[in-house]
C-alpha cells in the first residue's frame, strides 16, 4: 500500500455543502481555489428514522432543523461570505406538498415494508421488461414508482399536489422554489433514461398526474436564493446563493473519483456499496435487466451504470445490535479481530432480503450459513471477515458483470466513501477483483457536491479537471492484488452455490 500526502492549502472561495446520510446529516465548509480542495466539517446531526403506527418514516423537520443549525456553523467559520449553499442525500424518498405548499406527513423511509408486492401492481399496466427499456432502473422494491403505488388511494396522495425528493425537498424549505434535480430524479422509475425527460407514458399508464412531478433542474444550475427567515437564522447574506448539486449522493461521489485515465471503475461504500462504470449511454439491453443493472444520471449527462450491494449496512447493524445488548466493540478491535479469523470460512450473499430491514443482523447471517450448510461464524472477528470476504466479492461479481454488458475494459478500481478508510476491506476488494484499488477520497461525496458548487461559481473546470484537483488534493491509497487467486475463486464459487441454495 503506498499513499499520497495532501497538498498545503491556499486560498479560496467557500461553499456549504449539506451531506445527508441514513445515520446523520452534516454541513461541510469547502474551500476551492488554485492547487486548493480541503473540507472542514463544522456541524454534525442524528438522522433517526421514527416509527410510527403507519410505519417508518424519517424526521425530515429534525433534519431541517440539523441543516439551518449547521449553515450558521458555516456561517461563523467563514464568516457569512459563503458563496453558495448545496445539498445532497439519499434517493427514492420523497415528501408530498398540498396546494398550499404546506408537508403532507413525514416521508416514509424507504426500508418501510408497506411497497412489500407493490411491484406486482405496476407490472400487469407496464411490463417489467418494458419498464426496463424506458427508464434503465433497476428493481428494487422501494423505488419511487413502487412507493406510489403503495400509497395510492391515500388521503395524503390523493391531497397532494407537488412531489417532492428529500433534497429538493429542503431546498424548497431553504429558497421557495421548486424543481427536481436529474440525478435523483432519474431514481424514481419515472425518468425516461434516454431523454433524461419525465416520462410521459408512463405516468399515463400508470395514472399518475404529471403535475405532481417538478421541472427538472440540472447539476451546477441555479435553485435560487435564501429566503429572508433562512439567511437571518443563520446568519448567511441576503441573497446567498443555493445551486443544484448532483443531490443524489452517489452523484456527487462519483463525481469527485481522482480518476485520471481511462478504463476505471467505481464503488462509493457507505451504508450500501454502489459498484459500478461511467458510460455516455444508457445499457438497456434484456441481459442488463436480468443482472438487475442501473442506469443512472450522473454530471454532463453521464450514466452511472451500476448495481446496489448491502454495503457496510450489515457491519453496522451488527455494531448497533451488540451496543444494544450492552457489548459495543470499536471498529479498529472488530477489524484486528477479523484479520486474526480463519479466511474464506463461510461466505453470504450480501444483496439476501433478509439484510434488507433493521435487526438482528449477527442471527440473520448466521443463520444465512447454517441454511446453506456452511460453518456458523460464532466470534466477532469470524462474522465481521465473513462480511468483508463478501461485500469483496460481490464487488468482484458486480463490477465483472458491468464491464462484461457494457463491453468495457476496467483496468483499476476506484473505492470512495467511508469504506475506503476501511484498509480490510480495499485489500480484499483489490484480491477479489485482481485489479489496483485506489482508496479515497472518504468524503468524495461532500467533495463533489462542492466541486459542482465551485464549477457553477467558475473556480473549475470540466469533469476531468474536478477529478484532477481531487487528485493533486485528497490522500489516496493503493493496494495492488496480492492475495490467493485460487482461494478467492473458490470462494467466489461458494457464493453463487450459497445463494442458489438460499
């Protein structure tokens, strides 16, 4: 493993970037200027989903509240010369607004079970075959179509007349204005993947309004200014500038990949593994359906052609299980536990439905293996490797199946996003594969989020000088394979016959 040191700062404009994750919400102050990239982190906050009696639902006012606390945080640090604000976030969910503007209920949280057959609703008025070809999405059971589609006959949907996706969502609270930003837009199973337009025969087939859905606004374009109540809380000028960022968070990491040839592919690992290629066309082709890709909108029109993988959700639930029983274990003790474990001793299919939902995920995964007639890993350190042997393998099936329907050849690995702190798993990502594997940046999201905000502010240039400065700027780390070919192939084995018998 070798690694790059950062560059000394110098000066630069600042930028707010909101990061909201499915655990917290930050607000990240990012400076940009000649040589210059840094972040500094100036106000962190709980995300906590609450349950109620018609289900789960995120506490997106808690959220706000989080967002207007951390621009004033900002504020003080930079003083209230923040050239412009942007915010990204998690996809698929949304809020619905009534014809006042005013919230119709909390947004449910896309791990809600109520879109549980939701699917076999949609499919009888467009196939799944069909629904593939126009908007390049992949199935999963809580994209925004199957989400309305839960929800119809509602009073809530039924008094509803905008929808609006969580990030657009808080901008609208931020600015007034109202818009869609494509990139998340192009999650919901609404966007056609070629125009990159709403489409409007879905929404007829499937009998939704079309003026429940929003302009669409593109990265880097303006989402307007803070409202007065908004500046004066937080202490930002008048007039200070919100833009539209790739406000799908897997957006903006991808944006911000130090890629600097051809030939690379990507994961940003988080709470889930996005792994993946970028392509200047959509791959709608049945054999893409059926490995159950995405075609994504990323920067510049960009597709981000790539598949979901239950990234580090299945170490954290394991954590919060045990702070539950009164057992917490740092992350560094887990990771030494599970270098010191037996290799290869049982493996799980990480994308299995029963990963999907909070719980007990140590039962769960034992009890994956002893179903498909593997050893139960009983230690720590023994379920902890069985998790990051598997997340590396499936980043290895994934990321072989993307090159294989897309016909590119990959040549390294790009991992982002707080996984790539984990060196565990990017040494056994780099041994699945049998490709390089660069780690970093760990904030690629907050990172590109303020290179769109900088770009739109003239500081960057094109895509490939955002992701130079990131480069030149971010400390990276390689890991050259290095592992057993033999072994990881017989694991790879494994997996598929755990799966099928699963």
């Amino acid at each position: 493993m070798t690694t790059n040191p950062p560059s000394p700062p110098a000066p630069g404009s600042a930028f707010a970037a909101v990061d909201l994750g499915a655990t917290s919400g930050r607000v990240m102050l990012g400076r940009v200027g000649a040589g210059r990239l840094d972040l500094t982190e100036v106000h962190r906050f709980p995300n906590t989903p609450v349950r109620l009696p018609d289900g789960l639902r995120w506490d997106v006012l808690a959220l706000f509240q989080g967002i207007l606390d951390g621009l004033r945080a900002a504020a003080a640090a930079s003083g209230p010369s923040v050239t412009s604000v942007g915010i990204d976030s998690w996809a698929v969910d949304y809020g619905l607004l009534d014809g006042d503007g005013a919230l119709l209920g909390a947004p449910f949280h896309y791990r809600d079970g109520r879109t549980e057959g939701a699917a076999e609703h949609v499919w009888p008025k467009v196939a799944p075959d069909e629904l593939y070809r126009i908007t390049g999405l992949q199935h999963l059971p809580f994209n925004t179509v199957f989400q309305l589609t839960a929800a119809a006959g509602s009073a809530q949907l039924a008094a509803a007349h905008r929808l609006l996706l969580i990030p657009d969502l808080l901008t609208h609270w931020l600015t007034g204005s109202v818009g869609a930003e494509q990139t998340n837009a192009s999650t919901t199973g609404l966007l056609d993947a070629r125009t990159g337009m709403w489409s409007p025969y879905l929404l007829d087939r499937l009998g939704i309004d079309p003026a429940l859905l929003p302009p669409l606004r593109a990265p880097g374009s303006p989402a307007g200014t803070l409202l007065p109540y908004a500046a004066a809380h937080t202490g930002l000028a008048p007039g200070t500038a919100v833009t539209t960022v790739a406000s799908h968070d897997t957006a903006s990491a991808v944006a911000a990949v130090p890629a600097t040839e051809p030939g690379f592919a990507y994961i940003s690992c988080g709470t889930w593994s996005l792994a993946g290629l970028e392509l200047d066309a959509p791959v709608l082709s049945e054999e893409s359906r059926a490995a159950n890709f995405t075609n994504e909108r990323g920067i510049d029109g960009t597709v981000r052609y790539l598949r979901n993988i239950m990234g580090m959700w299945l170490l954290e639930e394991c954590r919060r299980t045990w702070d539950l029983r009164g057992e917490p274990s740092s992350m560094p003790e887990l990771l030494a536990a599970a270098a010191r474990a037996e290799p290869f001793a049982a493996v799980i299919d990480p994308d299995a439905p029963e990963f999907l939902a909070p719980g007990d995920m140590p039962a769960r995964i034992r009890e994956f293996c002893a179903r498909t007639g593997q050893p139960v890993p009983e230690s720590r350190g023994a379920l902890v490797r069985c998790v990051l042997e598997s997340l590396a393998l499936a980043h290895r099936r994934v990321l072989r199946a993307a090159a294989a329907l897309a016909g590119h050849d990959v040549t390294r690995v790009h991992l982002v996003g707080g996984g790539s702190r984990n060196e565990l798993l990017c040494r056994f990502t780099a041994d699945a594969t049998g490709l390089p594997v660069v780690a970093g940046p760990a904030e690629a999201t907050a990172l590109g989020n303020i290179l769109v905000q900088a770009r739109a502010a003239g500081l960057v240039g094109d895509r490939a000088q955002m992701r130079a400065l990131v480069a030149a700027t971010q400390p990276l780390r390689h890991y050259e394979p290095s592992g057993d070919r033999a072994a990881w192939d017989a694991a790879a084995a494994r997996l598929v016959a755990a799966s099928a018998r699963s």
